[in-house]
C-alpha cells in the first residue's frame, strides 16, 4: 500500500491501457514509471497473501473504519488503498456513498478490483486512461446504475488531484490513510495533497504504527525486529507533522492509542 518518491506534476494526458478488473495508469510515463515498477515488484506476489497475513499486524483498521462517516451524498477516499479490503467494508453500508482508491501500484490495484468483483458482484468504477483527463467510469456496488461506485485510479499519494485523477468538481469529506503513510518516503507531500484535497470541515483519518511505549520493552523490541521484515516501522516525524498540523491551525487533531501504543489512529479536521 506504499506510493513511491516524488515526481513532478505531467501536463501529459495519461495513455490509454489495458481495462480489466484494474486501475487505469496514470504513471505509465517516464516521470512515474520506474516508481509505480518498484511498488508492483514488491507486491507481485504478496498481494495474493497480504490479506490473509497483515490481519495479524494491521491493528486499528476496523477502528478508523468506524470513524469514517458516510451517507449517500459524501466523497471518501483510501490512499494506498491496495487491495481494497478497507473500501469493500465500507461499501457493505447500505449508505456508503461515493468511494474512491487511490494506490501506486497496478498489481494491487488488480487484485483490488477482483476483490471487489468477488465480494460485491460487480466490477469496480474505472478512472481510465482511455478517457480525457479527469474523466471516470462508474460502476454501481449493487449493480444498479443509481448506486453510488466505487472508483480505483492509480497514481502518487503526493500527486493527488480530485478532479485530474477522479473527475471531481468537489473536495472528498474524508480522506484516510491507512498503514501507508509511514511506506511513503515522500509523505510531507502525501499530507499536504489530503488536505487540500479535502474540503473544510472534513476529516483526515490516519492508523500507523507508534512506538508502542506501553508495551513491555523485551515485547516490544521482539516486536519492531518482527515488523521490520516486513519493512514496517514507527517513524516518529509523520506523527510529529501531525501533531504540528494542528499547532499551525490547519486542523484539529486527536490521536487515540491501539493496542498499547503499538498504533494510533490521528483525526485531523480541516479548519
């Protein structure tokens, strides 16, 4: 669910490609190529298990889950959305409203729309590079034209342009980020580009890992050596830019522990 360093806005419009149970590519260019190659060599094969493993690790998720809220008028969007598990449990609401993916990589992004073929029945709204910029095709969750869809586009979390990538005129009511922030190397752009994207009063919803304190610290340090071989750690200064988010006055922030510190959940409401 990582996105790839930075890479300097294109004025080109995408190509058209493949359209499948997959996102469109909005990278399949020189600026972004050898980035999004990157994050489809690393989830090549483990997109086929990373369901069934993160399970035991990903604490948290159900939990900012439960803090999005969504009704048949709201715009919400996963950033590293992977395999769309996250966007799939909110799409099993019967008012979910309108729900978008955004992820670096084309694999997960196969794997995400087969997901979502599999467990909702249809096949998931393409942002399509076919289409002009900022265009998008929709496809009803429950199969019906006036349902709300569910919209996958790939690009970079830093890149992030309502109506360039999802053909939107309006800012999303919730943006959240969920174990991805942290993989990000280019994540003060990643939270620059939420919250402008995110209209006033929305919110910012964020679960990574924490230093996870109030755990034993023999626990703790097996803990972090385990993660790491899943190149997964706490990186304290994505917290603190959080927490200065609020301190300059572009949101209210509060955090909430799970499990001991080993996560936290950050809501971050847009003033």
């Amino acid at each position: 669910m990582s996105t790839p360093d930075a890479v300097p806005p294109s004025t080109v419009s995408p190509s058209p490609v493949a359209v499948g149970p997959v996102s469109s590519s909005n990278n399949r260019r020189p600026a972004g190529a050898d980035h999004a190659a990157a994050m489809d060599r690393m989830y090549r094969l483990t997109r086929h298990v990373y369901d069934l493993t993160r399970r035991y690790y990903l604490l948290g998720r159900d939990r900012l889950l439960e803090r999005v809220v969504t009704s048949p008028n709201t715009a919400t969007l996963e950033v590293g959305c992977g395999t769309a598990r996250n966007l799939i449990k909110l799409a099993q609401r019967p008012n979910h409203g309108r729900l978008y993916g955004l992820d670096a990589s084309h694999e997960m992004l196969e794997t995400a729309g087969k997901s979502i073929e599999k467990t909702l029945g249809v096949t998931p709204g393409l942002a399509t590079g076919g289409l002009p910029t900022g265009s998008a095709t929709s496809a009803g969750v429950s199969g019906h034209a006036s349902q709300e869809p569910i919209v996958l586009r790939q690009g970079l979390a830093e890149q992030l342009d309502a109506q360039r990538m999802f053909g939107r005129d309006e800012p999303f009511d919730t943006i959240f980020f969920s174990y991805c922030l942290s993989m990000i190397p280019t994540w003060p752009g990643a939270i620059d580009a939420a919250m402008a994207n995110l209209r006033p009063g929305g919110h910012l919803l964020i679960v990574d890992f924490w230093d996870q304190k109030d755990l034993p610290s023999v626990f703790a340090a097996g803990l972090k050596r385990w993660l790491s071989m899943f190149h997964v750690h706490y990186r304290p200064e994505v917290h603190d830019a959080i927490v200065e988010l609020g301190k300059s006055g572009r949101g209210e922030v509060e955090f909430e522990s799970v499990a001991r510190r080993y996560a936290y959940i950050a809501s971050i409401q847009k003033n």
